[in-house]
C-alpha cells in the first residue's frame, strides 16, 4: 500500500526513525482490523510485511534484539498462512531469513544456524517449483 512504499522510501533515504514510527502505526492498524476468529487472509500477510518492514527499521537503527522480537510474530503469521495457502512460503522464506540475521545481529548465533537452515531448505524447495 501506500504508507509501506512511504516507508521503504524513508529507509532507501536513511530516515530510519520516521520509518520505524510509521511502521508502528501501520502495524497498530493491521492489527487492529484482524478479528481472532477470522479465516486467514491477504490482511495477515500485510500485517506480517509491516512487521518485517519496522524490523528492517528497527535493526538499521541498532536495535536488533527489538528486531528479533517482533519478527518472531511475522514469521508466526507467515507460517500459519502457508499451512494455508502454499502461496505465503515465500513470505515465510524472507522473514526466516530476516529472523535469522537478526539473530546474528544480537549475537544468538546459534539459532541463527537453524534458521537459516530452515530458509535455505524452504527457498530451495520454492526454486526447484519456479518456472524455468
């Protein structure tokens, strides 16, 4: 949507502290117009792209622990999605990537080994689906 290509320019520019505001606020209003009971839908996967996008800010600005914690709810989300719908395991391939150089980042490097090696495997398994 809008607001998220407003963010991805703040961070390409280097405005990580406005980006990360935004964000907050966009994952504030996807979390807001979730309902618990509802099926899963394209909604979650918005709220989970927001939440890698204020990690990707967070972690520019030195906070990588922070980016850790919140990209586990992405990756939560992206991982029931794809239980759904096969369509999401790409989604879920970039936050387990995200998840793991964060772990890095916060000097938890070993699971940031098994991370990593979960991505690895599910990215493989998407390449060998892709049209040549």
């Amino acid at each position: 949507g809008g607001l998220e290509d407003l963010c991805k320019q703040m961070l390409d520019l280097g405005m990580y502290e406005d980006a990360r505001q935004t964000y907050v606020q966009i994952v504030r209003m996807y979390h807001t117009s979730i309902q618990d009971d509802a099926l899963p839908s394209e909604t979650d996967a918005q709220l989970a792209r927001a939440i890698i996008g204020l990690c990707a800010a967070l972690s520019r600005l030195g906070h990588a622990k922070d980016a850790l914690k919140h990209i586990e709810e992405a990756v939560a989300i992206f991982r029931y999605l794809s239980e759904h719908n096969t369509i999401y395991k790409s989604g879920l391939s970039v936050a387990l990537n995200n998840m793991a150089n964060y772990s890095r980042d916060a000097d938890a490097i070993f699971p940031a080994l098994g991370i990593i090696d979960e991505a690895v495997a599910l990215r493989e398994k998407l390449a060998s689906r892709a049209p040549e």
